[in-house]
C-alpha cells in the first residue's frame, strides 16, 4: 500500500455547540438524575438525539455560548447547528437563559420541554428518515424555502417561549419558599428537579405557582411604593458587631481601601457604632387563612385563592409572622390545617406548599367549623398581641347567633381582625363579624390587584396605639457612647 503524506483531515464533532469536558460532564452527571430527560431520549429512535439533547443542555447552561461552522460538524448532525443558529438569534432563547445559567438542575428541565416539543415538530430538529441515513445527505442540500424557515423561526420561538414560562413559574416558587436567600440551592439535584416538573407537569400546580410568583413580585412592589409601619425604631448606639445596622460614618471606613482593615477588625472585635432598635411589637401577629375547598370553587377560584393566600404567606413568613392555612369544606369533610413558621427548613416549607396547593375536597361548604377552629388556636395560644384572619369563599352558609355571639366575644378580647373576601355573591352572614368585606365577580376582573394589597397592605395595619417604653437612663450603661457630649446635659 503507498503512504498517503500531507496534512490531516479536519476533526469533526457530533455537537454543534462548542463545548468543553466541563460541560461534558455537568451533563453526564445531571442525566441519571433527570427521570424526565432521559425517558425523553429513550422515547426517541434518532441515534442524534442525544447529541441535540446535549447541545440544548450546553445553550442553556453555558456562560457564553459559541456555535461551530458546519464544515466541523459531522454530517448527520448539522441540523442542529441550523436550529441552534436561529435559536440564538431569538430573544426568547435568552430570555430562557436567564434562568438555566450555570444552574444544572434548572437547564436539564428546560433541555426536557424544549426537546420534548422539537421532537414531536417537523422540520426543526426531530427524527430523520432512512433514506437521510444512508444517503448522509446535508441540511445544505436540501434548503428549505424562505417561508419555510420563518414558519420554523416563528414556531422555535414559540417554543422557547413556552418553556421559558413553564420555568419560570416552577423555578419562582422553589426559590421564594426556601428559609434564606440561596437555600434553594442546598436541596438535593434529583429532589429539586423531580419538585420542578412536577409543578410543570400538573397544569393547575402550574397556574399556582405561575400566579404566586406575580402576586408576590406585585406585593413586594406595592410594600416599596409607600411608607410601611416600621416593626424597630432607633433608641440608642451601642457597640457591636451587626454590619446592618452600622451607622454611616462606620461603613465609610469599609468604602476606603486605607481604612477597610480598621472596619473588619472593628467587625471581629464587635466595636463597630451601630444602632440600638426597639422592638415595637414583642410577638408578631399569627396569620390565619381558611380557604374554602367545596366543589364550586374548581377552577380559576381555586387557582386564586390559593395563589393570594400563598403570596400572603410568604409575606408573613419574612416578617417573623406564624401562618396557618385552613382548607375546609362541607361539615363532615375533616380540614386539612397547614401550619408554616418562620423556621422552617426549606425542604419543609417547600412540602407543605405543595400540600396546600394540590389538596382539593369538594363537596358542600360549612363556614363554622374552619373558623371555631380559628378560635380554639387562638385561645390555646392565649396571646392577646393580636391574630390577622383571612376567610375566602363563594358560597353562602349561615352561621348560629350563638356562634356569632362567640366570636364578637373573643374578636375582642384576642384582637381578631377578620377580612372576608367572596367571590360571585355576598357575604351576608360573614357581614357582621368582618372587618372589611371584598366582593369579587365571577370572572375574578379584580383579582390581581386584591391578591398584591393582601400581600403587602393586609401584613401592615396598625394594630392600634402601643405605650413606648421608658427611656433607659444613661447611668445603667458600663461605659459613655461616642456620641454622649453631642446630646444636652441631663437635669
């Protein structure tokens, strides 16, 4: 046989993404941990599935994305550097990035709906024929016609889009219910992602979490427009070693590179100036919500009630505030009660929403026994701080003058506040023991705005005039504050 001399053949790939073993192995690593992904893969009978699958998985998860030329890429799998090119000019692509970035568990579920769709679409991206197979043909050769490709374009964007918005509700719920800021990253990969499609998968756990996520950015927005009653007013400057509570001249010295040695051994040392709060309210006030379950209430009544009450929860939750949630029904259907505090864990938490948001009774609607229930935690508790009550439903019941009488007794002497809010009717005996009454129609027009004012105003009433304590005299202190000789001499 004659030696072949010259230059070597261009090294071709299988993925039209560029990549590297980095994220390889991200991908390797969060497969067998994907249920989801991997029956999707399994379904498919294209031997390039996976390498789509693994080149999606890389748009997503990639800081900076990079598309190879096709000349680089084997034949059989230059389509997908054709649907990835257009995908990476769309803006629905990073919109969807923005929340798979570097997040394994997060881009594997995105990597699953958006595989899942191309798969069942054709013409961008799915299975490919025998005669494809064995001729080896490429996307080159067989152009599609300009309209063609824009009907493509147009459905690619449609989407990404879709699972953008299946992401965003699932990945805003998990996030929101963990008990600090980054929590949500401890849970285990597989917990996390199983959670994630589950809400994606279940349309009315999905509408839930989609609402909740909007009710609670809403909240949040109304809280930051206006002046809220402040839960600690400034009475004094100790020393100390809380950061967020320095006092402006103490975070100027970590502002200057000279000095920001002195501001962390001041941090160490706990000599920082900072200042001294006192607690307005010594226990924060329990939150109560009793949402009604009975079959009239299916539907977007229910997916409401459940999104407010879990956006008001949370609310609560970051105030201190222990919450409570009542499903009930008829008479003889049991309630299923819910309790949330402030310490729990987030997988805990995160347990106990999923609980709220998929129990569903049906059946008839009795309002007595959720709130005699309300009534008999209160007393057990036998904290007269005060106890915030939320009573949502659609139906009418009548509710016995002895128990009516009872309750007026107790709102008093325990500081109940009951708002009642109806939907499609009246709330003629709820009337009398409520505090406010909100009325919503049928078509719940009104619905987005309550559920923000619950979120936000509903946590922030006045809970009437509280005496201030006695000012501390400056002789118990050990030792004079910096700030003493500014302040007048005392009589």
């Amino acid at each position: 046989m004659a030696a072949v001399f010259g230059p070597p053949g261009p090294t071709l790939f299988r993925s039209a993404i560029v990549n590297d073993p980095f994220d390889e192995e991200a991908f390797d690593d969060i497969l067998p941990r994907a249920p989801g992904l991997r029956l999707v893969l399994e379904s498919s009978s294209s031997p390039e599935t996976k390498d789509l699958a693994l080149d999606l998985f890389c748009s997503f998860y990639k800081y900076v994305v990079k598309l190879r030329p096709a000349d680089q890429v084997v034949p059989e799998c230059r389509p997908h550097g054709a649907l990835l090119g257009r995908a990476l000019g769309l803006r629905e692509h990073e919109k969807l990035r923005a929340w798979t970035r570097l997040k394994s568990a997060e881009t594997a579920l995105a990597t699953e709906l958006v595989l899942d769709l191309l798969l069942h679409e054709p013409g961008i991206g799915a299975e490919k024929s025998p005669d494809e197979d064995r001729t080896g043909e490429s996307s080159e050769a067989t152009a599609e016609p300009q309209e063609a490709t824009e009907v493509a374009t147009e459905r690619l964007r449609e989407v990404l889009r879709d699972a953008r918005e299946d992401l965003e509700g699932a990945v805003g719920l998990v996030a929101a219910w963990s008990s600090g800021p980054g929590e949500e990253t401890r849970l285990p990969p597989e917990a996390k992602l199983q959670l994630m499609r589950n809400l994606v998968r279940n349309p009315r756990l999905w509408k839930i979490a989609l609402l909740f996520g909007r009710y609670r950015r809403m909240g949040l927005r109304d809280r930051e427009l206006k002046a809220l009653l402040a839960s600690e007013e400034v009475v004094d400057y100790v020393q100390g070693g809380d950061v967020a509570r320095a006092l402006a001249g103490e975070l100027a010295n970590f502002a200057m590179r000279e000095r920001e040695d002195l501001f962390y051994s001041k941090v160490v040392t706990h000599q920082l100036m900072i200042y001294e709060l006192w607690q307005r309210h010594p226990r924060p006030r329990p939150v109560y919500v009793c949402l009604d379950n009975s079959g009239s209430m299916s539907g977007a009544k229910e997916v409401w009630a459940k999104a407010a009450a879990l956006a008001l929860a949370h609310m609560a939750l970051q105030h201190g505030r222990a919450v409570e949630i009542i499903l009930f029904g008829d008479a003889a259907d049991p309630l299923r009660v819910v309790s949330l505090r402030p310490e729990d864990k987030g997988p805990t938490r995160l347990e106990k929403v999923l609980d709220v948001a998929s129990y569903f009774l049906g059946g008839g609607t009795d309002f007595q026994k959720p709130l005699a229930h309300v009534l008999d935690a209160i007393q057990r508790e036998d904290e007269k701080s005060g106890n915030d009550v939320l009573f949502v439903s659609d139906g009418l019941c009548p509710l016995p003058e002895e128990f009516v009488g009872r309750f007026r007794e107790m709102k008093g002497r325990y500081d109940i506040r009951l708002t009642t809010v109806v939907i499609g009717g009246e709330a003629f005996s709820l009337a009398p023991i409520s505090d406010s009454v909100h009325r919503l129609d049928e078509s719940l027009e009104a619905g987005d705005e309550l559920a923000a004012q619950f979120a936000s105003s509903f946590l922030e009433r006045a809970s009437g005039p509280r005496s201030r304590p006695q000012t501390r005299s400056r002789a118990d202190r050990n030792q004079p504050l910096l700030f003493d000789h500014f302040l007048p001499d005392e009589p």
